[in-house]
C-alpha cells in the first residue's frame, strides 16, 4: 500500500514539474515588414529588467518540421533585430536561465511595410503574453 501511494505521489510531481516547465507561448503576431526585432524583458517582483543575453531562436516551418533558422543573443537591454525575413510563418523562442521559455507565433507579410517591434516579457513562475507596438520614427 505505502509503495502504492509512493508511485502516486512520484507521478503527480513528475505531472507537476512538466506542467511548469511548458514554455509560454502567444500566437499570431503579423509584421508587415521583413525587419523583426523587438526586446526581452525579464518580469521580477520588483519590476520589470531587460533581458541582455537572452537567447531568441529563429524557427522556420521546413518540410512539415519546424527548424532552427539562427539564434541570436539579445544585446544591451534586451534588444534582438533580424533583417530581410522572407514573408511567412515563424516562432521566436526566447529563453534565460531561472525563466520560463517564452514562444512567440509569427507571421511576416510583406516586406516594405511599417515596422513594429515585439516585446516578450519572460517570468520565473507563470506566464505573459508578449505584444507589438509600432516603431517610433
């Protein structure tokens, strides 16, 4: 009987910690630009930081898979740029260590439009949605 609720209790833990460490993930963000960059901010409870050294993965959907494009490192607070996207369908994976993943769905449409950039707010316990805002000119 004790080995019984032994196995159980293993198995909520288990079912627990990979419900934790499911990353985050918001959909449908479109930029009418090939230029996709924006920021990775870190939310604390004292606030929110820039993530310097966040690690952005570029996915790109290949042969029904999605792959590695490149992978980029956010420089000074938190900022992340990639040039000359082909118009489709991209994830933006964001990771720093003690944070939850943060996966953001895109689409690029066009390639001369008005830029925007993307904020991707990562938390240590729970999730946020990450959001554009329009490029100031």
């Amino acid at each position: 009987m004790l080995a019984r609720i032994a196995v159980i209790i293993s198995l909520a833990l288990s079912v627990n910690i990979v419900a934790r460490a499911q990353a985050c993930t918001t959909t449908n963000l479109v930029f009418q630009s090939d230029t996709v960059g924006g920021q990775v901010t870190l939310m604390t409870n004292r606030g929110i930081r820039p993530a310097t050294n966040a690690q952005i993965d570029l996915l790109e959907l290949r042969d029904g898979d999605w792959q590695s494009t490149s992978k980029i490192y956010a420089i000074d607070h938190g900022y992340f740029t990639w040039l000359n996207l082909a118009p489709g369908k991209y994830v933006l994976v964001a990771t720093f260590e003690g944070y939850r993943e943060a996966r953001v769905n895109i689409e690029v449409k066009r390639r001369n439009g008005r830029e925007a950039r993307v904020t991707i707010p990562m938390k240590s316990n729970g999730c946020a949605r990450a959001f554009l805002r329009p490029e100031s000119r």
